[in-house]
C-alpha cells in the first residue's frame, strides 16, 4: 500500500474527500517527521513507537574492489512495532 491507496481507502471508509484525507495524511506524516527531527521519538500506542537511532562508525568493504573503508556514525529513523500490534500477525 503507499500513500494514495491510503487516502483512497481512508476517504471510502470516511465519507471525505479525497482533497481532505489528503491534507489530513501529509499532515500526520509531516507531524511525525518534525518530531523526530526535534526530540527523536514518537509513541502511538497500540501501533508502535518512531525513534532516532545512532549508528556507530564501522569499517565496511567495498564487493568490485575488496577495498576497505570507513562508513561514519549517523542518526537513522526507526520503528518498533507494540506488542499488541505483533501479535496480530
């Protein structure tokens, strides 16, 4: 599913327009990053939790030229998903 099959089905299920549910997504979404860029984590319960991750700095090799070389620490985003939302699966 991506974000336009989201819209559609949420607009079916809601009666709203397309053009609304649209705002209402990227707005959720928007949210949800800035978020993340400001503190690092975002809980909704019963769905899961966003956060900020710090990879550390690793060595890492090059597959065409077996040349080894350093990749730097970085912050990435991740999502964990609650227990009650697993265990649906």
């Amino acid at each position: 599913m991506n974000k336009a099959d989201m819209v559609r089905e949420i607009a079916s299920a809601t009666g709203m327009t397309r053009e609304e549910v649209q705002v209402v997504v990227n707005g959720v979404f928007e949210s949800i990053r800035e978020a993340l860029l400001k503190n690092g984590h975002v809980e909704i319960r019963g769905f899961g939790t966003f956060k900020v991750s710090e990879r550390a700095e690793r060595k890492a090799v090059n597959p065409q030229t077996l040349e080894t070389m350093m990749v730097p620490a970085k912050k990435v985003p991740t999502f964990h998903a609650a227990k009650s939302f697993k265990n649906k699966f």
